[in-house]
C-alpha cells in the first residue's frame, strides 16, 4: 500500500525539524527566562541561528538565504514552539521576516544597481545574523489603516526629509535599520513608498522600550522621524509602490501568526497533559478526573482542527508562489484571514484552559503556560486585528 505523500513531512523537512529543536534545546530553553526578564534577545543569537541555518529559511540562496518557502518557514516555527521556545522569541529572532521581503521582492521584479546595492547592504548581512532589521508602518492613531499613514518623506536633491512617527514596532530598539513606510505622494494607497532607514541618521530617534503584557523578550519601540535626510538610493521599488510590496506580505505574515497561534497552542496541549498526569489531587491523578479529561479532549480538537485548516492554506500558498496555477490569489487572501482569526482563537481557547488546569502553578511567572497565556493576547491583533480580518474576508467572498 502506497503512502499518501504529506509535504510536512517529507526527509527534508523532518531533519529541518530536528534542527530546530536541538537549537531550541540547546540555545533558547535554559536562557528564554532571562531574556524575558531583559527585554530583549541577545544579538549573538542571531548568529548562531544563522550559523545552524536556520536565519535564512524561507530566503532565496541567491540574496543570501537558505531557501525553501512558507512551508518551510512554518515547519521552523512549529518546531520552535514546541521544543520549548515562545511567538515571543519568534517575533524578536525572525523580524526580518518582515523587515527583509519587501526589498528582496523589488529586486527580483526589478533588478537593478540600487536594488542590488540594497541586498548587499542589508539583506546579506541581516540573513548572515550580522545586523537586525525591522519593519515600520503603524503609527500612533493609525493600526491597521495603512492607506491613510501620516509620516512624510520630501524628495529634497539626492535624499528623501522624512518626518512623521512609528509605534509598536518589533526589534525598533535593536534594529540596525528600518524599512520604513512614508507617504511620498498623494492621500491615499496610491502614495505609498518604502525606504530603508538607517539607525544613526540624524532626526531619526528611537525611544525607549515599550512595556508589554506579553512577547517580553521581544523589544518593541516608538520611532520619530524628524527632517531625517534618507539617500534616495534606500528607496525600495518605485516611488509611490510600496503600498503594492506591503500588501503582497501580508498572506505569508497573517499565516505565521496561524501558525504561531495552533503551534502555542499545541505546546500548551503538551504541557497540561503532562502536568495532568503527575499532579495528584485527593489521592488521585488530574488526568483520572473525567471533567479534566474532557478539557483536554476540546483542547486536542480545537488544536488539530486549526492547524489541519492552516496547513491547507500554507500549502495553496506555497503553491502560488512557485507558479502554480489554479489558485486565485483573493482568495487565498481571505483563507489565509480565515486560518489567522481560527487558529488565534484556538489558543485563545486552550491557552486558558491551560491555565486552568495547572491551578496556582499556572498563575505563576515561573510556568511556562503562564508566559504561552500572555504571548498570545497579541496574535488577534498584531498582522491584521481579528475584526479587521473578518471585514477582509467578507469583502472578499461579497458579504
């Protein structure tokens, strides 16, 4: 009998997996604490992700990557999650993933001088864990209304004066530069254009950390741009292209928050089904009590039904980006919605219930489900807010 073919686990991507978890164990597990008490990862873990060979999954090997796509990156993330990692460490060690795309994307539907120079620049370096980037588009007032940002870039001779200011921004505070989206043109999406903004550029002030409920080891900052001279040869694609770069991540970003959301919770599973089985009440274990077993069963359910209906939507994506045909990008767009706003509520299910069934201990900074229970509060807003995404979807399908 012939085995159905699952792309999940194919010899490849089973030894991706085992990579990661080993690095997970060995890097992240005994230090992630400490880095949720910094604030922050230490830059060195960039290199040694990039040394194992997992900072550039998911990047061309032609602008310094290691290839693969978004089903690769989200095998990497699963992995990372459940061997003991956090949507916190994956938000702070893999920022490029939104910082970097855009000017890899402009390149390879355009490649020319300055965008080879900006690959050479910034993406190599980033990919090889040498410097970090960041991505800049929200903005005090703004959330998700991208068409309508404020902060202003002024051709002015060979620079562009930027002026204006960001908020929530993942890595701000590490970052060694931001892509950052101004308004070069008219109102509207249509005057959209990205720069890349270097950390040091006289104007440009990063503040200090934001406090968070959760993703503490993820440092996240406010940033002002005030007559901020940016060289016009950090311009990213056309001028007054950008909103196009911005919204052609937005599928692969809001799948990696589903598949943030269905891997925290899968991890959650884990442990509450362990601490059932040895924690011991009236003489008994947890697990034996059928009102806990029952719990645990609705928390399988929710996890393996958002991860079966997000994988399906990671492959069609997949798919699309390496030619196929038959796949209608809009809707893809709206399942990739669907798979966001399901998984996120998934862990917010199980999560909770995580929390429940550990009792004290799981109130308790020192448990893990406790750090699983703040760090995902943000995946039904960061990416697209959940009500954000079903006007998206029913945009999309005509409601």
């Amino acid at each position: 009998m012939t085995t159905p073919y699952d792309a999940w686990s194919t010899p490849e991507r089973a030894a991706l997996r085992d990579s990661v978890t080993r690095f997970v164990r060995s890097e992240v597990v005994d230090n992630l604490p400490r880095w949720e008490d910094d604030g922050e990862i230490p830059r060195d873990l960039h290199k040694r992700a990039a040394a194992a060979g997992l900072l550039g999954i998911g990047f061309p090997e032609d602008v310094g990557g290691e290839g693969g796509d978004v089903l690769d990156i989200s095998v990497v993330t699963e992995a990372m999650i459940e061997a003991g990692g956090s949507s916190g460490l994956i938000a702070a060690l893999y920022t490029h993933g939104i910082a970097l795309p855009h000017i890899v994307s402009a390149h390879r539907a355009n490649p020319t001088e300055q965008s080879a120079s900006l690959i050479e620049r910034y993406v190599r370096p980033t990919l090889a864990g040498e410097t970090i980037g960041s991505l800049g588009v929200t903005e005090p007032g703004g959330g998700s209304d991208v068409a309508n940002l404020r902060t202003r870039a002024v051709r002015d001779g060979d620079a562009y004066v930027v002026d204006g200011a960001k908020t929530f921004i993942t890595s701000g505070v590490r970052a060694d530069f931001v892509t950052t989206a101004v308004r070069t043109g008219g109102d509207g999406y249509g005057g959209i254009s990205l720069l890349v903004v270097d950390k040091g550029t006289p104007g440009f002030t990063v503040a200090n950390p934001l406090r968070k409920m959760g993703w503490h080891c993820s440092d996240t900052a406010e940033l002002s741009y005030a007559e901020a001279r940016v060289p016009v040869q950090n311009l990213v694609g056309e001028e007054n292209g950008g909103f196009v770069l911005v919204m052609q991540q937005f599928v692969n970003e809001r799948l990696s928050l589903a598949v943030q959301a269905y891997a925290t919770a899968q991890r959650s599973l884990d442990l509450t089904v362990a601490y059932a089985r040895e924690r011991e009440t009236f003489g008994r274990p947890l697990a034996t009590r059928q009102v806990i077993r029952h719990k645990l069963v609705e928390m399988h359910r929710a996890t393996v039904t958002a991860r079966a209906y997000t994988r399906q939507v990671v492959e069609r994506a997949a798919a699309l980006s390496a030619g196929a045909t038959g796949v209608d990008p809009m809707r893809l767009a709206a399942d990739a919605a669907i798979a966001k706003n399901d998984a996120v509520a998934a862990c917010d299910f199980v999560v909770d219930e995580a929390v429940q069934v550990h009792g004290g201990m799981g109130y308790m900074r020192e448990t893990e489900v406790e750090r699983h229970y703040r760090d995902s509060r943000i995946l039904g807003i960061g990416g697209g807010a959940t009500e954000v995404m079903n006007d998206l979807i029913a945009k999309i399908l005509g409601y």
